[in-house]
C-alpha cells in the first residue's frame, strides 16, 4: 500500500463559506472564504470522509473521501475503471443501500442535514440521479415525468395540473419541441439521445436541489452528447451537479471542480483547468495525460 | 480475392455445398446426417398428426355438432353434440387461469423483487419446481382427496342421506387445474423480471418511490408481455390436460348443477371437457363414437394452436417495446 501517495488536497482559490480544510482540518475562517468564493453558490452536498466497503472485499471501494458540492457549480469524477466513482455517486441518494451488504462510514450533509437523518423517498427527490444508460420506463413520454412528479400517499392530481409541470421539465431538459406533438408516444419509441433527456427531465421534474449523473453520454453520439453537455451547463446555475465521466475532455468542457480517483482514494480536487494543466500528484499528471486507465 | 469456378462459369449451389461437405470429417457427415434424419422424420409426424385429424375433424365437424348438447346414446346418429364439453374447456380455462394467474405472478414479484427469507423464496421456487414436474394424475388423485374433506363440502355436492362428500366439480377441477397453469406463468413472469435491468429499478427508487410504486408502476408493465405469453401457455396446458378433468370434474355427459343456486350452481357441479369427452368417446371408451371424437380432439387442436398463435403474437409485439437491456 506504500506505493499510493497520500491524497493531495489543497484550498482551492474559490474556497466556499465554512469549509474545514481537508489537509490541516482546520475551518477556514468565513469572511475569508466568502471573499475567496466569489462566483458560486452556498455548499449544498458534503461528502465527510465517506468510506464504502462492499461485503467480501477487503479493500474498501470508496475511501474516506471528503469533497464539497456547492451550488451553481458542476463537479466532475473521474479516474480510471472501477476506482469507485459510481459507488460514491450512489451513497449521495443513499441507492448504495440497496446493494446487500454494501456499508458506508462518514456523513453526507444536505444542506447541513445528515442524509441519513432525512426520510429516504424525501432525499431521493432531492437528490436525483441520471443513469449511463437511458432508462425510460415503458409508458408515454408524458406519463415518465408524470410518475416522478405524483408524490407517494398523495391523491393522484389530474391531467390539468400535471400538464404545466410536465412541460416545464421537458423544456428544461431541452426536449420540448421535439415531442410536444405527442405527448402520448411510448418513451422507448424515442432515439437514445432523446431517451437520455426525457430521463434528464424526469429527474428534474421532482425539483431537485442536486443533480447526480453517471457518465450520461457514453451511450450517446456525439450531436447528442452536445446537447446535454450544453443542457448541463445551464442547469447548473440553479443546481449542484455531480457528474461521473470517462472522457476527460468532456470533464473539462463541463466541470468547475474536477475530482481524481484512483482505487477508491480521492488522490486530487481541484478547479478544473488547474487540475489538467498543473497537477500535483504523479498519478493525476500520468492519469490526465493518457498515461493509464 | 478471386475463387476458382468451374468450366461452366458460375459454380452451381449443389456443387459448392458438395465441395464443402468434403471438407467434413467422416462423423461430422454422420452426426449431421442424422440430425437432419430425425428433423425430417418429426416434421413428418407433426404433418401427419395434423393432416390426420384436419382430414378426421373436418369430416366431422358442422355447427349442428358445436352447438347441440350431448345426449346419452348408444349410436353416434343420437349422441348429439360437443357444446357442453367446449364449455367445460372454457370454464376450466377461465377458473384455472383466473386462480393461477395472481398466484404466479405474486410468488415472482416476491421472490425477485423481495427474496426475503432466503430459505423461504427456495421452498416456494422449489414447490413450483416440484408441481410442475409432477405428473397431472398424481396432483389429480392428491387434489380429490383434498375436495373430499368435509370442509369442502360446499364446492361440490354431497350424498343425500348426510355421507361421503363427493369432490368433483367445476370449482375443485378448476382449483386443481390452477397448479398446472402456475408454473408456467411462473417462469416467464420470474424471468422477466430478473431481466430488467438493476438501473430500471434504481431510477425508479431514486425519483423517491417506494418498492410497491415501481414494483406496480415500472415492472409490472415491463413484464406484462412475458406474463401473458406464460398465461397463454398455462391455458393451452390447461386446455389439454385429462387426468385432472376425469377425476376431479367427473367427466358426466352434461353440465350438472350441484345445487339449485343459479350460476354457482353449474360451478358446483359435474362436467366435461374437450379432452375427457375425446377420452370417453374414442374407439377404446365406453361412449364409443369415434367421430364424434376425432370432432372434439380437433376442436380442442384448434384451441390450442390459436393460443400458440397468440403466443407469438404477443412475441412479436414485445419485441418492437421493449426496455434498454
Ligand atoms: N455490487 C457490488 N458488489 C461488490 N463489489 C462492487 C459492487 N459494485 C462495485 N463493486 C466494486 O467496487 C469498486 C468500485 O466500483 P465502481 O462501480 O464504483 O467503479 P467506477 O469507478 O464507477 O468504475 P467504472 O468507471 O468502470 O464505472 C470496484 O472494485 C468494484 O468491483
Ligand atoms: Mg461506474
């Protein structure tokens, strides 16, 4: 194990409000951050020495990780297969559970809250979640962002007051006008770029403070990929995403913190193009020069 | 790349087959040759099973025969018709089916989607294992035993005189019949659903819903095409299946009533079906009327070959919906 560097974490120079530094676990004082934090939004998610261990592994495939996800930003894992990155991503909704015997130390804090604390449909709805491959369930395209804005226990709200909701999550996702004619198509009649948006409004439907996305493109071509990479940077002005990618290009056309994996150890967090023209540890250099993964 | 070609210019299909045939090793040659043997020879059997009573069942078939009622006879000229036998088949299907089909469909759900306690989901899966190996008699002659206790006396009728409770009826046949149905639907529903993909599933928990909203919501939708397939296939099962309607339905000539009661009546009461009346009334049988047989034995091959049909059809139909997998 002697061989891995130790994680290599530093204040980044757009530190956000009330953020412990990871390497001297000392609060940075606040007035100090905030000046330095200029351009994005109060932290939403914070991922507190998080470690996840699956049942018959003896090394864990998450690692005390501790990152911060702020508002109006867009973070971006990566690092090569397996290092961990859709682990982390679903202990943020707490989908790890679902995995028997899958275990997880450290806290994760929604604005503030230990999610653990809240009700678990509650965080999901909160905390929504895309998946690499387009997922839409086998009903209308209406009726697959329907089901995610009928809450549980609820009595079921009609036509008339899903219609304004519906549309306003297709038009977010950016697929309004193509399927505005009809709403009523089975959602797997639609290509995959069109799937994957229709997936991305459903999510959004629910009204979500954070937006978590599994290498949302890697089943899409590359007109599509375009779109919903240009879809991601508008929504981060009113969310906090957290996106796992394999295509380091794609990290940085999107990402405004990137963070490095490797082998379940956050080895890097740092503001994008700082982190792929001057990184420090060995590994992200080698990592993000194509050197392996 | 050129390919050498004979004299004649393009080389014919027989000839490039022979020379590949050459290039086989001496059992392979013998290997295909019998596979090839015994597919000829079950196409032929198939064919002539089904020219045999297409030929037999035609003869004999007329709308007189389907909708006239059987009569007791000892010439086929007065043993009338098969309309109280199809409508046994019909029953047996409905009741079967509409006791099997939550039965199936609920064990899956709950053995994929829950699967807790472990050794419970086994004994169950196993049961099913068990019920669909087992042969049709031997559930037969366990479920009359079972429709003969007193506490079921009401599902059929019982000796006047306050004795033995008699166990056969349309309700006790079509409770048994259930258990040949089950298995099938089983399977198919189980199948399916251990297909859909874990991310189908975990999009559905991750906009917040419960296990029941996707469960109803997101699976049952994607599976419904393989649990109809499973259905059509437990009927034509049903359908075709005697040991079960000879000694749980009785088999009588007419539809019975077992009591008074309108309706539920008919449902207590003793019957026939395609199958056992082909069953008495073939050459070897007490009825004798061997016409009348091969009529109802191709009805009943009707039957079952559209529930085939509609097999494919509902095949078919999955294919062009089907989840990303
Ligand atoms: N359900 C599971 N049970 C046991 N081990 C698992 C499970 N899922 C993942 N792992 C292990 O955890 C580690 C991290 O897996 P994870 O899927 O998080 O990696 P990843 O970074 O997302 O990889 P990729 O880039 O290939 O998607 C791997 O070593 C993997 O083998
Ligand atoms: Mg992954």
């Amino acid at each position: 194990m002697a061989e891995f560097p130790p994680p290599v974490r530093r204040i980044s120079s757009e530190q956000a409000p009330n953020v412990v530094d990871p390497a001297t676990r000392q609060e940075i004082p606040e007035p100090i951050a905030r000046a330095l934090a200029p351009s994005y939004g109060p932290e939403r998610l914070r991922i507190d020495e998080v470690s996840i261990h699956y049942a018959g592994s003896a090394r864990p495939a998450v690692n005390r990780v501790t990152l911060p996800v702020r508002q109006g930003e867009v973070l971006a894992l990566i690092g090569p297969s397996g290092c961990g990155k859709t682990t982390l991503l679903r202990s943020l909704n707490r989908l790890v559970e679902l995995t028997p015997g899958a275990t997880r130390d450290g806290r994760i804090l929604l604005d503030g809250d230990d999610i653990d604390q809240l009700e678990i449909t509650r965080l999901r709805r909160r905390v929504s979640m895309i998946f690499q491959q387009p997922n839409p369930f086998p009903m209308s395209i209406f009726d697959n962002v329907a089901y995610a804005i009928r809450e549980q226990a609820m009595r079921r709200p009609g036509k008339a007051v899903l219609q304004p909701r519906v549309e306003k999550a297709l038009r977010r996702a950016g697929l309004w006008d193509e399927v505005a004619d009809d709403l009523g198509r089975p959602a797997l009649r639609l290509s995959g770029g069109q799937q994957q948006r229709l997936c991305i409004a459903r999510a959004l439907a629910v009204e979500p403070d954070v937006l978590l996305m599994d290498e949302p493109c890697s089943a899409l071509d590359p007109i599509s990929t375009g779109v919903v990479e240009e879809l991601i940077h508008e929504l981060r002005q009113n969310l906090a995403i957290v996106i796992v990618t394999h295509n380091l290009a794609q990290a940085r056309r999107v990402g405004d913190h990137v963070a490095f994996m490797y082998l379940g150890d956050l080895v890097e967090y740092a503001p994008t193009e700082e982190l792929f023209t001057n990184p420090r540890a060995d590994r992200t250099r080698d990592y993000v020069q194509g050197a392996f993964g | 790349m050129s390919v050498p070609v004979g004299p004649g210019g393009r080389r014919s299909r027989r000839d490039r087959l022979l020379g590949e045939l050459r290039l086989w090793r001496p059992l392979d040659l013998i290997g295909v040759g019998a596979a090839w043997l015994v597919g000829i020879l079950l196409v032929l059997v198939a064919a002539s099973l089904l020219i045999y009573m297409g030929y037999r069942g035609l003869q004999y078939v007329n709308l007189d025969l389907l909708f006239s009622r059987p009569q007791p006879g000892s010439d086929q000229s007065q043993t009338g018709g098969i309309l109280d036998p199809i409508v046994g088949t019909l029953m047996i299907i409905v009741i079967a089916t509409a006791i099997a089909l939550p039965l199936a469909v609920g064990a899956a759900l709950w053995i994929v989607e829950y699967g807790k306690p472990r050794w419970l989901a086994r004994v169950v899966e196993s049961g099913i294992e068990v019920i669909a190996g087992a042969p049709s008699i031997a559930i037969a002659i366990f479920g009359l035993a079972i429709f003969q206790l007193p506490m079921f006396s009401w599902a059929s009728f019982s000796a006047a005189d306050g004795g033995g409770v008699f166990g056969r009826s349309f309700i006790a046949a079509g409770t048994v019949m259930s258990l040949i149905a089950v298995p099938s639907i089983f399977a198919t529903t189980r199948e399916a659903l251990q297909s859909v993909p874990r991310h189908v599933r975990e999009a559905s928990y991750g906009l917040g819903k419960t296990r029941w909203a996707t469960i109803r919501r997101v699976l049952l939708p994607t599976v419904r095409p393989d649990i109809a397939t499973g259905t059509a296939l437990g009927m034509g099962r049903i359908a075709g299946d005697t040991a079960i309607i000879v000694l749980l339905l009785g088999a009588t000539l007419q539809l019975q009533a077992g009591t008074d009661i309108p309706g539920i009546g008919t449902l207590q009461g003793t019957g026939s079906t395609l199958t056992s009346y082909v069953y008495n009334n073939s050459p070897t049988g007490e009825g004798n009327a061997p016409e009348k047989a091969y009529a109802a034995a191709f009805v009943l091959m009707l039957l079952i070959i559209a529930l085939n049909v509609l097999v494919a059809f509902i095949g078919r139909r999955r294919a062009g919906n089907d989840l990303p997998r």
